[in-house]
C-alpha cells in the first residue's frame, strides 16, 4: 500500500465533514412542503378541479317532489352515494389553483323514497357567470370593452344608403363549351 492512500482517505472524510456542515446554512426541510423550495425555486402546482360544479341556476330547476332520475339529470351523477344513507347525495366540489385559495363546496340531496324531500344548498354557491369568471385565466384589466349598443346608440347610427339590386343580366363574355362525351 502506497502513502498517500491514508492522506487520500483524510482528505475524502474533510470534504464530507465539509458538505454536511454546509447543510446547516440550508433552509430546513419542512419549507420544501410551502410555496418555495429551499427558500428561492417556487414549483408548479397543478391545477386540480373535482367534483360536480353546481350553480345558483342549476338548484333553481330542483323542486322538492322531483324524481331521482329528474335531480340526476339536473345536477349530474352525484359524487357521493352512502350504502348506509341510501336517502343522501352528496355533491361535492373542490377546486385547487396556484396562487388562488381554495373553492370547496357541498350540496346534500334528500329524498324520501324515491321523491326529492329537500336540499341542501350552501350560501356561498356562485352564479352560472361568476364561476365562469372565477374559472377563466383571462382577467381583465381596466374596465371591459362594450359588446352590445343600447337603443339610444343604435338609433344615433347613420341610416345605411340605399343600393340598386344587381341585374340579372349575365356580365362578361359568354362561352359555350363543346360536350364532353364524343357524339356518336
């Protein structure tokens, strides 16, 4: 064996010593589970959407005394059917974005036999238009342009000149053809 096998081995066992103590100066590990890794890299978080999403309009159109095979084909399937609780449904609604706080709701379908009895509705469920706006990534700045005139501003508009109609006369030079098939 050489001599400079053992001084190799020293020098191998400082660098370790090295690294491990430069681990210290290292945010510590639970940071890894919030918005930043190691205090500087912020990972993409996927987007996850589950559930059935429900409206103020969808509920409107459910009346107690309505079929199941009517509220499912109203609300959809629901996410939730208890063995147990065969008169519960239970439609949830989850919605996790990066950056935004978290959409959670739930809607509880009752049903006495085979009828609807009541539902459940939290205060919070959205308009069929502000969930869209909630969902889109496409916020607008400032304030949105007009898509439609009032009757004033149509009124207001220029009345469109009158135009002849187009003759029925054929224009340009007129050509005959001669038949495709040879005349026998």
């Amino acid at each position: 064996m050489t001599q400079t096998a053992p001084y190799a081995r020293q020098l191998l066992a400082a660098l370790a010593l090295a690294a491990l103590g430069g681990c210290a100066y290292l945010p510590s590990l639970p940071s890894v589970t919030g918005e930043k890794v190691l205090g500087f890299v912020t990972p993409y978080r996927l987007e996850v959407v589950q559930g059935n999403v429900l409206t103020k309009e969808q509920v409107a159109r459910v009346k107690p005394g309505m079929s199941r095979l009517q509220v499912r084909d109203t609300l959809g399937s629901p996410m939730l059917t208890d063995v147990f609780h065969g008169d519960r449904w239970d439609y949830l609604f989850t919605m996790k974005r990066q950056g935004e706080p978290e959409q959670r709701r739930h809607v509880v379908a009752w049903f006495e036999g085979e009828t609807l009895k009541s539902l459940d509705v939290p205060n919070d469920l959205p308009a069929e238009t502000d969930f869209v706006a909630s969902v889109s990534p496409f916020k607008p700045r400032g304030n949105a342009p007009k898509l439609e005139l009032t009757d004033a501003e149509r009124k207001a508009l220029p009345t469109p000149a009158k135009t002849t109609p187009p003759s029925a006369e054929p224009m340009g030079v007129l050509r005959s053809y001669p038949p495709l098939e040879p005349r026998s």
